[in-house]
C-alpha cells in the first residue's frame, strides 16, 4: 500500500478552475519583454456586462420586462430612476468617467461599445 493521500477531486477541480481563470493569450511581444506593459486592464471579465452597461444606461444591473412588471405590481414606476428617465446624468457620467481615466484602465471602446479584451 501507497503511503501517499489520493488527491481530492474537489481540490484537482478547484485548481484547474483556479488556472483557466488566470491565463489568458500573450503575444509573442508580451512573452518576450514580460515587464514592457501590463497583461491585461484591471478589470475583470466577469464584470464585462456590467460595466457596459453602466456606461451605456447609467446603471449595473438589467433592467428587463419582468423587473418592470415586478415594479409596477408594486405600485412604483415601471422604470427605476436610473439613466433612462435622466438621460443627461448619463453624459454627465460619461464625462466623470472620461476625466477619471476609467474607460482607458478597462479597455473599454466607447465607439464601438466593446471591451478591447
């Protein structure tokens, strides 16, 4: 018999998980001079759909026909008071983002609306 512990599945999981999350494609650039530039922007890519749409609509979450359904039944407005009711808060919160360098430390391409990663 084999003195050594069989590994635990969920822990063979957890590490495979835990390396898929944290690779990603180099170029061959990257590869070479590692401490040229940083890998990648700060912000994850789970939070790729919220930021979007906050700096699209003004706000993190979705807001779908079932949640305004759900307000309604509610007796409040059918629209949260979020950037669809104040459209100039949105540009005002653009230019806030802007000036603050957010869209440059996400990647984010406000002219197509996509994350450059």
């Amino acid at each position: 018999m084999s003195s050594e512990p069989k590994p635990l599945k969920s822990w063979i999981r957890l590490l495979e998980a835990g390396k898929k999350m944290t690779s990603h494609k180099q170029d061959e650039e990257s590869i070479l001079y590692p401490l040229r530039r940083t890998f990648r922007p700060v912000a994850p890519d789970i939070t790729k759909g919220s930021l979007k749409r906050d700096f699209e609509q003004g706000l993190v979450y979705y807001v779908g026909d079932e949640i305004e359904d759900d307000r309604a039944a509610c007796g409040l407005d059918r629209l949260p008071p979020t950037g669809r009711i104040y459209p100039d808060a949105v540009v005002k919160k653009r230019v806030i983002l802007e000036e603050a360098g957010v869209f440059k430390k996400t990647a984010y391409n406000k002219k197509k609306g996509t994350f450059d990663y």
